[in-house]
C-alpha cells in the first residue's frame, strides 16, 4: 500500500526546482525515504530524487530526475509524492499515522457521530474531521480533538474512537441521536 508523504507545492527557480511540503512531523523522516512514487494517469510511477534539503519549516527544497526546467516543475505542482507503508518506522504505542484512523467510527458517549474522513493538525494536537448528521438529517463537518483526557477508547485496529464524558460537543451538535445498534 501507497501512503501519501508530501505534496509539491510551487516550483522554484529556472532549473527545475521544487518545494515539497512534507506530512509529518520530522522532516528528517522524508530525507530518509529511498523509494518514491508519484501518481500519473491513475497509475504510480517511481520518483527519483537527484537532491533534498530543507527549505522552511516543513518543506523542503528538490530536485527530481527528469525535471530540468520550470515548465517541467510546474506540471508537478498538487502532485502528492508516495512510498510503500513498509518503509515507514515502527510507532509507539500511542502514536498512529493518520492513514490509519481514516474510515474509523467515532462516537460520543456510545452515540454515533460519524466517521473519520481526514486527520489535520494546526499546531496544539491532531484533529479528527467526520461528517456528522445534525438534528435536521444536514451534513455537517465536525472537528474533534485528539487529546487523551477526552478518550475513552482509540482502537484503530478495531476502527473505534469512543469520547468519554469529560469532552463537551460543539455547539449544535445534538446528544439525542439513535444509537448505533450495529455496536
């Protein structure tokens, strides 16, 4: 399986240079990977990079094989960049790739609020994105923090994120929902 590492985000310079935002929290990570693969036509194809530094922050500077102009660069740009999930290190025990909770039921006190379609982080902690069906049958975005104080359970091997009393739901967001009987 394919896990998405990065992004090209602009090209830089008239030779064919480009920045990547790197997913993640280490940078380090992505300079370590050896095999890369970026989507064309529905289809992965190996990504040889020539060069990689850091640039700013997150994002680092490269150059790909291939690439040697800036027309070539900008046709990159939104590509997301791959690996095999085989190369990624081994995790501790309270740690997940965000890959891994996509698709995950999450409920509130033993009620179904939806399931997880995106993880983000803006800085203080990672976010759960589901959609969530409101008290009038309307699809809304409802984001939730991933914080151990508001955790019951986070099973990602049984696909079951339960938040326990202590975490308040945002405004508008009903407790009075059915409960999933599937559980």
């Amino acid at each position: 399986m394919k896990i998405a590492v990065g992004k090209i985000v602009k090209s830089r310079g008239l030779k064919g240079e480009v920045i990547v935002l790197v997913y993640g929290e280490n940078i380090n990570d992505f300079m370590e990977y050896e095999n890369f693969f970026i989507e064309k036509k529905h289809r992965f194809e190996k990504l040889s990079f020539l060069s990689r530094k850091p640039y700013k922050g997150n994002r680092i500077s490269a150059l790909i094989q291939g690439v040697t102009f800036i027309d070539d660069a900008n046709l990159l740009i939104e590509k997301e960049i791959y690996i095999e999930n085989d190369e990624m290190e081994e995790l501790n025990e309270d740690e997940f790739y965000y890959y891994q909770a996509i698709g995950t039921k999450v409920y509130h006190k033993n009620i179904l609020l939806g399931e997880v379609k995106e993880v983000k982080n803006f800085g203080s902690c990672d976010i759960l994105e589901l959609d969530y069906k409101d008290s009038e049958g309307k699809i809304r975005t409802l984001y939730l923090p991933v914080l151990k104080e508001y955790l019951e359970t986070f099973d990602l091997k049984e696909k079951k994120i339960i938040y326990n009393e202590n975490y308040e739901l945002p405004f508008g967001c009903e407790e009075d929902k059915e409960e999933d009987d599937n559980e």
